[in-house]
C-alpha cells in the first residue's frame, strides 16, 4: 500500500495496520487512530483514510469531516519547519498580513504548500494565544512575538541552517 510520497515499506504498512487493529470496534476511535496516522506521517495521506475508511467501517465523508473539523489535523504534508502566522484579531490588527506577505514571499510558497526542498510550509492561523505578543508567530512549538517583516529572514535563516 502506498501511504503517501517516500513513506513506503513494510514498516509504514506494518504500523497502519497496527493502528487499525488497535482502534476496530473501538467507541471513537477513529480520532485516536487519526492523531497516531498524523504523528506518523505528519499529514493524514488519501490513501490511509482509504485504508481506514474500509477497516474501521466508517466512511470516507465521515474521516473527511473529523481531518477538516480539527486544526490539529493535516491532509497536506508539512514542512521540516511548519511556520504558522497568526491572524487572530489583535495580530492582525498589528501587521500579521505583512508578516505572512513576507514569509511567502521569501520562502516563494503559498499557504499550505512546502518549499522544494521540504524545509518550511506556512498556514495562517487564527488565534494561538499570544494576544500580547502581537504580531506572533509560532515555527513549530517556537514561539516569536513582535514579528515585524523586517525580521523575517533572520528567523528563516535560524530554521534553514539545521
């Protein structure tokens, strides 16, 4: 089965399967199931929620649904460095548009796309709870505030070297 591009093997296959019989007949379980695909691959790939679709008896519409419903969840891959800016009120308000204008234009990506070389991708989010640190940004689980544009290549280039 052919999860998603470069997560191929016996492993990968061995682990969903692992994850699905753990979770059949299980009350809820598709959720449990879902967080242990997105911790795998970091991205739920078509052709898993096929694969539980029709083991876990539950439909397509229904996985669908939970994956869109729940911001933790992801149906694209992500970069190595996942930066989310926040849009939240008092971010947005502050200059978050510039700082996302930025990062895109830098990083020569769009919202929920990776650059080729699979370092970065970039989401706007709503709020993450840093109202006082407006605009803020989070890379991963780093958290920056008073992000100005100006500040943009100096945080990508802290990611771009590792």
């Amino acid at each position: 089965m052919d999860h998603c591009k470069g997560c191929s093997g016996s492993k990968v296959d061995k682990e969903i399967e692992k994850i699905t019989k753990k979770y059949k007949g299980v009350d809820g379980g598709i959720i449990s199931a879902l967080h242990e695909v997105q911790d795998l691959y970091g991205y739920i790939p078509e052709s898993v929620q096929k694969y539980l679709s029709s083991n876990l008896d539950i439909s397509m519409s229904e996985i669908y649904g939970i994956i869109t419903f729940y911001s933790r969840f992801s149906l694209m891959p992500k970069g190595k460095y996942n930066v989310q800016v926040c849009m939240g009120t008092a971010c947005y308000v502050k200059g978050a548009e510039a700082v996302l204008k930025e990062f895109k234009e830098k990083l020569k990506i769009n919202e929920g796309e990776v650059t080729s070389d699979g370092k970065f991708s970039i989401e706007a989010v709503r709020c993450i709870g840093a109202c006082g640190l407006a605009p803020a940004i989070v890379v991963n689980s780093d958290v920056y505030g008073k992000v100005a544009p100006d500040k943009v290549d100096e945080i990508i280039s802290k990611y771009a070297n590792e």
